[in-house]
C-alpha cells in the first residue's frame, strides 16, 4: 500500500479514509443484480469520505518565508 493512503500512520502526509467494506458490499450488491441479469438501480454510487489532514497540508506560505519548524 502507498505510503499515506486512506489513514496510514506511517508517514504524516494528509490522505483520504475511504469506506472498504461498504464498498465491499455495494460491489457484492451490484455483481448479485448482473449474475441475476437485472440492471444495477443506478450506474453511480457515492460513499462517503473522510480527508485526514496531517503535516503534508497546510496553508500557502508568502514566497520567500520559510516553513514553521525550520529555523
């Protein structure tokens, strides 16, 4: 898994936690309507995310100032 993806500890880089096992299921959902030759009840799906802000993000510094932690 890349480092800093959905919540990883590893590294303090900002990510984006995404929802695995409802995304499992609507998956399993979608497949079980195909197997059964019946159309999906729609063609989106949207699952909620979360953005997990960490180190990596902050805000736009003036040009020419240095970053906080760096004197």
């Amino acid at each position: 898994m890349p480092a800093g993806r959905d919540g990883a500890d590893c590294l303090p880089l900002s990510a984006v936690r995404q929802p695995f096992e409802e995304l499992g299921h609507e998956a399993t959902r979608v497949l079980v309507h195909m197997a059964e030759a019946r159309p999906p009840a729609s063609s989106r799906i949207e699952l909620a995310t979360e953005l997990v802000l960490r180190t990596s993000t902050s805000v736009r510094r003036p040009v020419g100032t240095e970053p906080v932690g760096t004197e």
